[in-house]
C-alpha cells in the first residue's frame, strides 16, 4: 500500500471540512476524488501531503507517518501538483530540475541530469527544453509541471485538477500520459477531478466525496446513477459508448427530494 489516511478531520475557521475521512491508494493505480465544489476535494489532497495539517487523524505513507517528517522528507516520498500554477521565467529544463531540489544536496550531479532528461522525454517535451515555460500553451505548462512532480521520484502523486483549462486534446494527452506515468514507475496516483467521463475512462478507482466523507469507493464499473443522484443531484443515464462507459446528464435533481444516502463501499 502506497498511502493509507485513517479518521481525518480538517476545519476551517471551526468549519468542518473532512469528517473523519479514511483513505487508502495502492501502487500503479489512479485514484479519483471527485464530488461537488465544496466536498473537500482540494482540502484532502492537501491534507494528504502536510501542506494542511489536520486537527485529527494521522497519514502513513509506506508505512511513515508524515507527522514524523520533514518538507524535504515528504517531498521524496509525494509528488504534488497545484490546481494553479504561476509560469516562471525558467527554461522548460530548469523548471522541471527543480523537481529534484529535495535530493540535491550541493549541486545538480549527472544523475539528476538524466532524470530530468528522462522525465522530458517522457512527457513528450525533449523539443522544448530550452523554450521559457511563461512562452509554452496551457497543456505544455501542464505537462512541465506534471514532469517536475515525476522528476522527484516520488512513490506517490497528488493531483489537483489536472486538465482544468485544457481544451479536450491536450485533457487527453495529460491523463494518458499520467497513466503511463503510474504504469510505468508503479507509483500511486490521487487526482482530484470534475469531469467524470474523464474519471470513467482513465481511472481504476474512484473516490466520491460528500461533504467531507467518502461517500462511495468504487470502481468505474460500479458507478451508477444512484450513486450521482447522491453525490451531485444529478439525473443521469450511464451508457456505452466504443466500449467506453459514459455518463449523459438529464436535469439536476429536484432539491425537496433530496435524502441522506448510505454510503456505499466496494472492494
């Protein structure tokens, strides 16, 4: 097991914001939080990785409470990705170099070197290694942000709406490329996502939040229109489509029927 969360509460200004919230995320798969604005999404990755500190519950990565450790410590174990990100004056190889700052102790040495190179290529940005990121379009700065989270060799990443503001091609070209990503090194993978036919097709788990609790853990297959009722106050149709499951919005639920709901835990 990559990360396992037990029992997290977080508060804003004594607003409560996760409830007790248990979660668990294995090597080599994606994970996807997903629910309403304002379930707690953001607020649970950020828990996830110490930036937010939660009043209770604890996290274990590899079996290493986050509690125990350092920012350096957690940045060689997490890969985090911000919802929004400034573009630096910084060459497309310099920015993705900082991804190693956790483990250079003096100076880059060539194994770093070769990281980021690798990391570059990975992500299908070899060609624009010297361009400044400030001059790239939306889905090549994503991608180099992406590629400085993976050039930390992290044993996890953290996501945080990853294709908002990308036009359709490159949302595409960012989730297959995180999933050969997670395929490939074998780390875990959180992304907290909106779009759930993209969560549909690329994940192999999926979180459902309701205010501040996991309200369902499913896999994709699992997901039903009763679940969305639930989570978005949503009528919706599950279909298929080329083999691939889609969910086709009819109307928002009227609120009068709106119910509390058991939650729903598969394995």
């Amino acid at each position: 097991m990559t990360l396992e969360a037990k029992g997290l509460h977080f508060n804003y200004n004594g607003q409560p914001v996760l409830r007790g919230l248990n979660l668990s995320l294995e090597h080599g798969e994606i994970t996807g939080i997903l629910g309403i604005n304002g379930a707690g999404k953001s607020t649970l990755l950020r828990c996830l990785n110490r930036i937010l500190r939660p009043q209770k519950g604890v996290v274990m990565v590899e079996d290493r409470d986050l509690s125990k450790l350092g920012g350096e410590q957690i940045a060689r174990l997490i890969g985090y990705v911000a919802q929004s990100q400034e573009r630096e004056p910084l060459s497309v190889f310099d920015a993705v170099l900082l991804g190693r700052k956790p483990h250079i102790k003096w100076q880059a040495t060539s194994h770093d070197l070769d990281v980021v190179t690798r990391v570059l290529t990975q992500m299908g940005l070899e060609p624009l290694a010297l361009r400044p990121v400030s001059s790239l379009s939306g889905g090549e700065a994503q991608k180099v942000v992406i590629a400085r989270a993976l050039a930390q060799e992290p044993h996890l990443l953290l996501l945080d709406e990853p294709t908002s503001n990308l036009d359709l091609r490159n949302q595409l070209e960012v989730m297959e490329l995180l999933m050969q990503a997670v395929r490939d090194q074998g780390l875990g993978a959180a992304v907290c996502l909106h779009d759930i036919n993209l969560a549909l097709r690329y994940l192999d788990r999926m979180v459902l939040m309701k205010q501040g609790q996991v309200h369902a853990l499913i896999t994709p297959e699992e997901l039903t229109a009763d679940i969305i009722r639930q989570v978005y106050g949503v009528e919706a149709v599950l279909a298929e489509v080329e083999g691939h499951r889609v969910v086709i919005p009819r109307s928002a639920s009227p609120r009068k029927q709106a119910r509390p709901a058991t939650p729903h835990h598969h394995t």
